[in-house]
C-alpha cells in the first residue's frame, strides 16, 4: 500500500473518531439527509455541526449536495468497505516474506 493509501485511509478512520461524527454517520446509514434534519436530531448548533461535516466531508467520509438553501449529506458509497477492507488487511496474518523470520520481526512491521 503506498504511503498516500495509507494517509487517504487513517483520515477516514481518524474522521469517525469523534462520537458526533459517529452520530452523523449513523444517521445518515439509511440515506441522504437534510443539514436541517442532522441539526435537529443531533441537538446540535448549526455551527457545530457544519464543523463535523467538513471533516468526514474532506475525509471522504460523506458527499454533500446543495438543493436551494439547503444541503444533503450521504454516507459515500465505497466509504465504509474501504475501511472494512483495511480492517481485513490488518486483521489478516501475512506469511512472513523470504529472507523475514517472522519471530524476528514480531508483528510483522518489515511486511506491511
């Protein structure tokens, strides 16, 4: 995985780091969603959930789209598997490559 991969997927992991952003997230599982509505089930200040969103927006977490005054929010689609399938990697033992004693290297940083 080149470094940029790896920078791409810890900001999507470091996006739902936070509970609100979670709630976000979980929100929006069934589908697009009006900031309004986010505002009023989140209980929360316009102003702080716009901060939320532009993580997970810049994260790659969520698109937007602009209807009128107002904007909708969508989980993107490909989002969540990309975290899965890197949850999976790491989850998955590696054999040890040729010339690596796997005891040497204890979990495996020469392999990533």
């Amino acid at each position: 995985m080149t470094s940029a991969a790896l920078v791409r997927r810890a900001r999507l992991f470091h996006a739902l780091a936070d509970p609100t952003r979670l709630q976000i997230v979980n929100l929006l599982r069934d589908g697009e969603r009006c900031v309004c509505d986010l505002t009023g089930a989140l209980g929360a200040a316009q102003s702080r959930l716009s901060f939320h969103l532009r993580i997970l927006k810049d994260s790659g977490v969520v698109l937007d789209r602009r209807e009128g005054r107002w904007v909708h929010y969508r989980v993107r689609p490909g989002a969540l598997d990309d975290m899965q399938w890197t949850l999976d990697v790491i989850r998955t033992p590696r054999p040890a490559e040729a010339g690596c004693e796997a005891e040497a290297c204890g979990p495996a940083p020469c392999c990533w």
